[in-house]
C-alpha cells in the first residue's frame, strides 16, 4: 500500500501528512445516459476530469495521469470498455492509485465496490481515492473501511435500481402512447426537430432502402445485393451518419462495406411501413444482457410515421424470403413452455480476424466447427478466410500460450505457483486469460496464424 513521508514542500490537508511517493495515477470518469438526462452538469466529463486533476495537483508532486473515461455507460455493471481496460492495466502492474469524484462514478453495486476498496486493491497495493466522500485508502486502518463509506455505497446502489425502475416505468409509458423512444433514428429516417418522438424520411438514405426491397423483388439475394453496393460504392448507414455529424468511426480494414446481415435487418424491418415495434427485448436485472421476447409480446403501433415501402412490396419480400418458417412452433427457441436457448460463445470470437479485410471471423458450431470470414461474399476482396478447422485453430493457440507462458515464469522472478499455467488441454484455457494476453489473431488459412500479444 501507498503511505506518507514528510516532505518541505508538499503538505497533504485532508491526510495529515506530505506525499513524495511516485504515482501512476488513474483518473476514471463516467456518466450514464441517465444522468445526462437529468443534465447534472456537477456530473458532466468536463467537470470530473476538472476536479480530478485540481485535486492531483493540490496533492502529489511525483506523478503520471492516465486517464480512463465511460461516457453513456451504467454504473451498476462493470461491463464498460473504459473500466476493463483500467482493470487490466491495474492487473498488470502499470497505475498504483485510483482516483474518482465519487463512489457512485466508480461503482453503484455496493456489494462489488465494496470487494474492490477491502479486497482487491489493497491486495494488488493500488491507493483508491473518492474526492467527494472524504475517502482516501490510505487512511483506513487495517483495510476496513467506515461505516459510512458501507452506508453510502448501499444507498448508491438503491438509487440506482429506483432511477433504473422510473426510468424503465417512464419510457414504458411513452411506448404504450406509442411514442417512438430510441435515441438514434433508423437508416432512412431523421428525428422531427419539432419532436423528438416523430420520424421524418430522410430521401437520401430512403432511396437506398427503395433500392435493396426492389433489387430483393427481382431475385437478388441478401449477398448478392451487399456485393453489388460494395463494387459500386454505395454508402453505408454508418457513412451517412458519419457525414451528418452523428457519429464518429473509424472502420476495420480501413473501409466501410456492406454486409448481407445489414441487408437482412433492412429487409426484416417493420419501420419501412410505417410501424414501430417495442418492447422486444428484457432484461433480467438491472445492467443484465437483453433476451428477446416471444413475438406476441411485443408492442407494436401501426402507421406511426410516412412509410418508405409499400405494405404489399413489404409482404411480398418476407414471403419470397421465407421469414414466416422463422417464427413457426417447430423451431426450437419457440416451443411452447422452453425458455430461449443462448448458447455461449466460443473464447476465440472477437480474437479471431480475417488476416484479408480485418472483419471478426464466424464460428460456425457443428459436428466439425470452423471459423469462417462470413465477409467474403459481398466484400470485393478474393483472400478472405473460407475455412479453418476450429480445433486445429485451438491446439495451435493452446501450444503458443504455454511458450509464451512458460518463457515469461523463466524469465520473472515471482513465483506463481503455476495459477497462470495454460493447462494441458484447451478447455482448460479460460476466455480470461486468452483476453489477458493476446490481442488479436490475424488469420489467413490454416498454416497461416499470426498472434498480436498485448503488451506486459
């Protein structure tokens, strides 16, 4: 654990004590959608990054700021992108001191936050500093925390689940009167700026769509239609929001490109008629993951806005694309008195990339699984993965940790009683611990795998 020594020039008020200890400090910054609906500017990231790097200032003299930030993310979960990376970077050794302008930024499940100020910084020596509740880990004698931090964690976390049932109440309200409530617009639709809940068409984005149902109608397949919009350079939904200034990306392989899944969920849409449909997905728990829902069950407002298709070309697609076989009582998710099957996923999805056009790779389960670029039918590139054998993709990357490993206990001086050993068998090798040391896996064939390890 970090401590204090005396020191001429800088004296710490709130601690009693001067600090000279260098520091590789982390200043985590979050705001959920909620709080910005409630525009707390106190919350903003302008003003938590302003506090924490006044309060840095004030009190250490030997220091690095890194800075981790989760803007629109929920607190109840630690599933967020800006947290994981701060985590990982901890694990490895890299920041010794965390700092937050409150408790609830860092964590709103009192249980986990708890965990971490008790267990698991002060098992790792990493310093945890809460402006705004007075709290600093270094003043806690033998690593308890007061009872007030305990109280004030489980009032955050009841706030949380309160705000989380309004919110969820309110916008329950809103898709009743069917309000349409989502905060991006479809591709082929612009927000109303006299309101929100209305959708305009948006006539060069509704001519692309115009065009995918009529090529559809004349027998081009979802592949085929994604193909031809890549060789002729039709823009994609992300380009035309990019242009409009909604968001801001930087594509994999260095290009947009269609895909036969775009066009599917294009194809599939109810919202080209004039419909919205609600209510499709629930969760299990504050901050759990959606499941979608049995299709009665969701809300669905007929002719909401001005429709892009025509109801009969609509019907006419779905039947040539034989949806109905989709929702029919034989397939399996939708048998009566059986929940939805959610098959997990295989470790080396996200990992595994096209080495052609940098696309995450398929899997595709089976009596003989394999990973596929599922890309490699409508993108213009003739290099893209048809085929790799998914257990041969598993030996070789088993056999590449345990060299890595095993190089790695050869050279470091701690011993690590073998926790971080592979294991003899794939199976044994936990998605943790694959997401812990490789970054990617750069894909050709089958006799050309190239591992991208992450930096110790």
């Amino acid at each position: 654990m970090a401590f204090c020594k005396k020191n001429k020039n800088q004296y710490n008020p709130k601690g009693g004590c001067f600090i000279t200890e260098s520091y590789l400090i982390a200043i985590y910054l979050r705001l959920s959608k909620e709080d910005d609906k409630g525009k707390e500017e106190s919350n903003s990231i302008a003003m938590q990054r302003f506090l924490l790097k006044r309060y840095i200032e004030q009190n250490f003299t030997d220091y690095e700021i890194i800075e981790f930030c989760d803007d629109g993310y929920t607190g109840t979960n630690f599933d967020r992108p800006g947290m994981r990376e701060m985590l990982e970077r901890i694990r490895n050794g890299e920041i010794n001191c965390v700092i937050v302008k409150d408790f609830s930024r860092f964590a709103r499940d009192y249980i986990e936050l708890g965990a971490y100020l008790e267990q698991i910084f002060p098992f790792l020596g990493v310093r945890f500093i809460s402006i705004n509740d007075g709290y600093d880990s270094t003043g806690i004698q033998g690593g308890i925390a007061d009872m007030d931090v305990n109280f004030k964690n489980l009032l955050y976390d009841l706030y949380s689940r309160d705000l989380s049932g309004k919110v969820r109440s309110s916008l329950s309200i809103r898709k009743k009167k069917g309000q349409y409530v989502s905060a991006n617009s479809p591709f082929g639709y612009e927000k109303d700026p006299q309101d929100r809940h209305a959708l305009l068409i948006a006539e060069d984005e509704a001519e692309v769509v115009r065009r995918i149902f009529a090529l559809t109608l004349e027998g081009r397949t979802s592949v085929e239609i994604a193909k031809l919009f890549n060789e002729t350079g039709v823009k994609t939904p992300t380009q035309f929001k990019i242009e409009k200034g909604k968001i801001s990306r930087i594509p994999k392989g260095g290009k947009f490109l269609w895909s036969s899944t775009t066009i599917c969920q294009i194809l599939r849409n109810e919202i080209y008629i004039g419909n919205i449909v609600q209510k499709k997905y629930e969760k299990d728990f504050v901050g759990g993951k959606n499941h979608i829902k049995p299709r009665e069950e969701w809300l669905v407002t007929y002719g909401h806005h001005e429709p892009i298709i025509k109801k009969e070309a609509f019907d006419k697609v779905q039947e040539s694309r034989g949806s109905s076989r989709r929702h029919t009582p034989q397939t399996p998710f939708m048998l009566k008195g059986k929940p939805p099957q959610h098959n997990q996923a295989h470790p080396l999805v996200g990992k595994m990339v096209c080495g052609c056009c940098k696309k995450n790779l398929s899997y595709r389960r089976g009596l003989n699984p394999y990973f596929t670029c599922s890309h490699r039918y409508s993108n213009t590139m003739e290099n893209c993965v048809r085929r790799v054998n998914a257990m041969f993709a598993e030996q070789y990357i088993l056999w590449m940790m345990q060299d890595k490993m095993e190089a790695e206990a050869r050279c470091s001086t701690v011993e690590n009683g073998g926790e971080e050993y592979p294991g003899e068998t794939f199976a044994e090798l936990s998605k943790d611990m694959i997401g812990r040391y490789i970054d990617k896996i750069e894909v050709y064939d089958e006799q050309h795998m190239e591992i991208r390890w992450k930096d110790k």
